[in-house]
C-alpha cells in the first residue's frame, strides 16, 4: 500500500472494538488498489466512551465516512447529523458517509441490503412473496427492515423466547407502521407453526448464529420434509461454509442454499459505493478474502 499513500490520500474509517481482527481493512484497501483509487481505510478501536470524540474526529479531518461496528452501531445514532430511512427503522448504523466533506454525517445501514443483494444474485426477488427468517439480533433485524422496504409480501419471524424476543416484537411494530408488508413474530419453540410457515414461504433466511462455533452441529431446520427444491435457504453465517443447516438442505434436495458470504461482501458494496461513489470489485475482493 506504501506506494499508494499520497498527499492527497482520502481516508476511510473503521470504529469498533475488540476490530484488530476484521477483514474489512484488507477488502476495502484491495478494491482501492484494484481499482486505481487514492484511498485508505483503517481500522481503530473505539468503543462508547470514544465514540464522540471519534465522531468528531470524522468531521475535523475530512474522513470521507466510517464503517461501525460493536459497541457503536446504536450508541453513535444521536451523533449524527442525519438517517437513511432503513437507519431509522433499524435503529442502528453501520455506515457513515461524510457528504462532500462538509462535517454533514449521514447514517446508513447495509446489511439488509447486502442480504437483499445476495438473494438476488441468486435469482431470488422476494417482492410480494411470502419470506420466514429466524433471528431478532443486529442482523436479523436489518435484513427484516430491508425486505419489508423492498416489498415483500408478507414476512413471518421466528425467534427463541429470549432477550432478543421483544426486540422482534419492536420491529414487526416498526413493519407494521411504516411499510406495506404484512409481519408477525411467533416463538422458534413451537415447530409445527415453524414447518408450516416455511411450507408456505418462498425464501427461508436464518440469521441466527447457530451453526457457527460453538454451535457448528446444530440447524435449527432438522426434518427433511420441510426442504423442497423450490425453497431457497439463505444462512448469514459464513465461516464455516458449509453450515450444518446448508449441508443438511443439499442433501435433502435444496436447489438454492447458500450462505452468507455474498451478504457480506454485498454490504460492503454497498457502504464502498455510498461513501465513495465507485462500485467495488467484488470478484476481486472474494477472490483475494477467501482464496
């Protein structure tokens, strides 16, 4: 990158904490180099009790926009200056973009964007169809938000009945109001309203963490009746790749499951295209991340 860094180098942020071990510095500084661009991003740990500072910081030195993570992607909401509509609904930013350098910060959120993205990759356009997710965290609330804004007929959320259970009360609530997409929130505990509901979907999303360590040799799909080749499956997680949930699917005739790879890569598209107005090359960057 030394050869790269200029007098004239943009900057570009990331604010988390523990971040030391994120891969977005490595994504974002390749799509820079691949495509010509005199731009740096840089990881720094922040966490709530610098986050003020920090915010300022973009503002007093032109930072073209940061990416947010943990603990920050709520707490930073009254530090800026303005939301994107799906920020609003979400209640949380993992985006901001510096316009024009002004000090005018914007808050945006692109995970469920990412995961619109991905779906469509695939082929799958979920606009007035019928979609059953699991999982009322980060992001499963923002892939909820999203697909209602972009139409999706009618979305049926299933959730443990824990901390995060009326979490996924509030957004059904927010769904309600603010879109046109029919929305209900049942409990993952009661597994025939679970069968019957994929039964009757087009997509099923799990945006859980169950399939990740600890939780690798678990799915929360475990009879085959409920897959059928016409039921795409898309699981956020990542690493592994091939979830429990993924290898049980194709082995019991899934024709789309994927996981959530492309999710990743597309929100970072996206948060790449709003501060910089150029299109990242994704190929380039999965090709690079994950050889």
């Amino acid at each position: 990158m030394s050869e790269r860094i200029t007098g004239h180098t943009l900057l570009v942020s990331l604010i988390a904490t523990p971040i030391r071990h994120s891969l977005s510095p490595t994504m974002w500084n390749e799509a820079f180099a691949k495509n010509g661009m005199d731009y740096a991003y840089l990881a720094f740990e922040v966490g709530n009790e610098e986050l003020a500072d920090a915010v300022q910081g973009i503002r007093a030195l032109k930072i073209q926009g940061s990416n947010v993570s943990m603990p920050n992607k709520q707490a930073i909401l009254p530090l800026l200056d303005e939301l994107s509509p799906a920020a609003k609904l979400v209640g949380a930013v993992n985006t901001v973009v510096n316009v024009n350098e002004t000090g005018h910060l914007v808050g945006h959120v692109t995970d469920g964007t990412g995961a619109m993205r991905a779906l469509a990759s695939e082929g799958i356009d979920i606009k007035d169809r019928i979609v059953t997710m699991t999982g009322c965290g980060g992001a499963g609330t923002a892939i909820a938000i999203q697909a209602a804004l972009d139409g999706v007929k009618e979305l049926r959320i299933f959730n443990r009945d824990d901390e995060f259970y009326a979490n996924g009360e509030e957004t059904v609530r927010k769904i309600l109001e603010h879109t046109n997409t029919k929305a209900t929130l049942h409990h993952l505990e009661d597994q025939e309203a679970f069968k019957q509901s994929i039964a009757e979907s087009s997509v099923y999303i799990d945006a859980t963490s169950v399939g990740m360590k600890p939780q690798e040799d678990l799915s929360l799909i475990t009879d085959p009746a409920v897959i059928r080749p016409d039921l795409a499956i898309m699981d956020v997680v990542y690493a592994p790749a091939e979830t429990k949930l993924l290898k049980f699917a194709r082995e019991n005739g899934a024709t789309i499951a994927f996981n959530g790879l492309k999710m990743m890569l597309f929100q970072g598209a996206e948060a790449f295209h709003l501060i910089t107005g150029e299109e990242m090359p994704i190929e380039h960057v999965e090709s690079v991340l994950f050889k």
